[in-house]
C-alpha cells in the first residue's frame, strides 16, 4: 500500500471523509490504475453519498484488476445504493465467485439478495458468511438486517443482540436493536434507544427514524382502517333499504374510533414528545404528507363518529371519500421518507428518463407509421 493510502485510511478512521478522498486523488495522480485506490475511493464517495461516483471508481478499479474480488464487492455496494438489485447481485456473486473464502462478497450478496425480497438465498449467504467468520460484529448485523427484512424480528433481535455483546459502541446495531424494540412495540425502549444513538452523532442525527411511531401508527390504520370504513359504508347503504340493519352499523362507527385512539395511546404515549419535536426537523415532503395524513384521519373518524351518533347516511359515505385521500398522503409520505437518499433519487431519475425516451420512441414510431400510411395511401392502384 502507497503513503498516501496509508494517509487516506487514517482521515477515514476519524470520518474526514473529503479529506481522504483528497488523499487518494492525489496518490490516483501518481498511479491512475492503483485498483487499491480506486476501491478506496469509491468507499469514501459512497460514505459521501455519491453513488453514482462511486460506481464509477468502482468500475474503474474492476477495469484495472478484472481479479480483485474487493472491486466488485465494492461496486455491488454502490449499485445496491443506486437500487439496482440485480446488477448487485451479479456484481456480488462475481466477488464471491473470486474470493470464496472470506465473508466479504457473501454479505454483501446477502444484502442484494434481501433487497431484490429473494430471502432464503439471502439467509444463506449471510450464514455463509458469518460461519467463516463466527465473531465479526459485520457479520451478525447482515444476518440480522436479513432477518428483519424476512420478517423474523426475534431471529433478528437475537443477532442484533449477540453483535452488541462483541461491540456494545456499534452505532449500527444500537440503531437496529432500536428499531426492531420499535417493531415489537417496545416503544419506550426504543425510542430511548434512539435518543442514545442520535446523542453519540450529534451531527448526523436520524431525525426520521425517531418518526416512527407516528408513521407506524398511519401505516398501520391505512391498511385496516379502509377496510373498516367500507364495511360501515356498505352497512349504511343496506340500511336504506332494511333500517334494522342501521343499528349495528352505528355501533361499528362509535367502536373502529375508540379502537384507533386505543391504538395510538398505545403507541404515542410511551414515545413522548420527541417524535414531534423530530417531525419538524424531516424533509419538508414528509413533514406535510405525515401531517395531511394525520388530519386527514381524524377527519374520517369524526365522520364516523358523527354517523355514529347521528344516523345520517352522507357521514359515512363522506368517510369513505377520505380513504383515497389517506392513501395518498401515504405515498407521499413514502416518496418524503426517501426523497433525502441520493440513490432513490437516482433511481427516480433513471425511471423518468426511461419514461421520456419511451415517450420519444413512441412519438417518433407514430410520426413514422402515418408517413408510411400516406405514402401507402397515395402509392394505392385505382380501382376499376
């Protein structure tokens, strides 16, 4: 290794990412094809959050040694970032397939595999990896983050666990523990855990994660709540014509409200304040979806508790109406939540760009096949 990757290494223990990056550019200038360097500079843009940059220090360092198994671990990392699962995972089994003796292209595989939902080869790529090295805080963590994306959070938690044990200062795993407390709705440890976790790193707090009660709770009721209120819609166009059937429908109204503000006591009360005060601080989109859906809800449940009390049949249909309304916040609130990550934003950009060309493509096939058809038309022998 060159001075200046030893340079390099040193800025990037302590986080100084541009500084290091300095660093290496200066030792590219002296040996433009070093693939050691090139693989460290891709590390240091996509800590930076310049994926695409990275991909492209990536590329280039697989280019000077076709070999290096880091190189295409690395850039499976960056495309993994840019939400491009399966060149990842090609790029990670190319890693695996040149170094199968370490651990490093397994997890990073595992991750690819986990992204593109194909869990059970993922599961064993990251066992894999953690049976060739059974103590690597690096190792527990992906079986965990697999584990967690499969669903199983009690398998999770007992990794996330057992990583803490051997690095109780691991930011990531206190986050994930964190997280998956949130899951389980251990909610004041969580949200304890996360306040810890944002108290190391001042300067990179993770204001969105220390949302998620407030998010869960509207997660959650879009998925259940529409189907409440269309049961209580449907119950009230019966009633029109059987009155009977109105009582038990003016039940349901007073007891699916009761049943949400039951569920949000629960959720919101153990977190506190702090998920307001970190509400203010999310990306605009997000802090607007998350509180047009917040209104949006309290306004279905006043209808329904208005048809509740009152009968009238144009408070549930009025309800009904805002189910739509809450799904859209809901996208929104998806879109804000990844609108701060440069490779979702990528990702985004590559979609639109596919869209234009295909638009392009279309309008040119159209002006095409109307020229082909005048001149057919004009070409046509006259009949008789």
């Amino acid at each position: 290794m060159t001075a200046a990757y030893h340079r390099a290494r040193a800025l990037a223990d302590v986080q100084r990412w541009p500084e290091a990056e300095r660093a290496v550019r200066a030792g590219l200038a002296d040996e433009p094809a070093s693939a050691d360097l090139l693989i460290f500079l891709s590390y240091l843009l996509r800590m930076q959050r310049d994926y695409p940059g990275a991909l492209a220090a990536a590329d280039a360092a697989a280019a000077a040694d076709p070999g290096s198994a880091e190189a295409h671990a690395e850039r499976a990392e960056s495309l993994l970032a840019l939400i491009r699962d399966d060149d990842a995972i090609a790029a990670a089994t190319e890693a695996v397939r040149l170094l199968p003796q370490r651990p490093l292209g397994h997890l990073v595989l595992a991750r690819a595999l986990a992204s593109a939902r194909r869990f059970e080869p993922a599961r064993a790529s990251a066992m894999h990896g953690l049976s060739l090295a059974p103590r690597a805080v690096e190792c527990l963590l992906t079986v965990a983050d697999v584990e967690r994306d499969a669903g199983n959070r009690a398998v999770a938690s007992q990794y996330a666990k057992a990583a803490l044990a051997i690095d109780p200062a691991s930011t990531y795993g206190r986050w994930l523990l964190a997280m998956l407390d949130g899951e389980g709705l251990q909610v004041a440890r969580s949200m304890r855990g996360l306040r810890e976790v944002a108290r190391d790193s001042p300067a990179h707090p993770d204001v969105i994660s220390m949302t998620w009660p407030i998010r869960s709770l509207l997660a959650g009721l879009r998925r259940w709540l529409p189907v409440a209120v269309g049961l209580i819609a449907v119950l009230t166009l019966i009633a029109l014509w059987w009155p009977p059937i109105a009582g038990p429908a003016r039940i349901l109204a007073a007891l699916f409200p009761a049943a949400v503000v039951a569920l949000a006591a629960r959720v919101l009360l153990p977190a506190g304040r702090l998920p307001w005060r970190c509400l203010r601080l999310v990306p605009r989109l997000l802090r607007r979806a998350t509180t047009g859906g917040l209104v949006t809800l309290a306004a279905i449940l006043a209808f329904l508790l208005a048809y509740a009390s009152t009968g009238w049949w144009w408070c549930s249909a009025v309800a009904l109406l805002g189910v739509p309304v809450l799904w859209a916040w809901g996208l929104a609130e998806l879109l804000g939540a990844r609108l701060d990550d440069p490779g979702f934003v990528h990702a985004l950009r590559d979609i639109g760009a596919g869209f234009r060309q295909f638009g392009a493509e279309l309008a040119d096939w159209w002006q095409t096949t109307r020229r082909d058809l005048r001149e057919a038309w004009k070409d046509k022998p006259d009949q008789g």
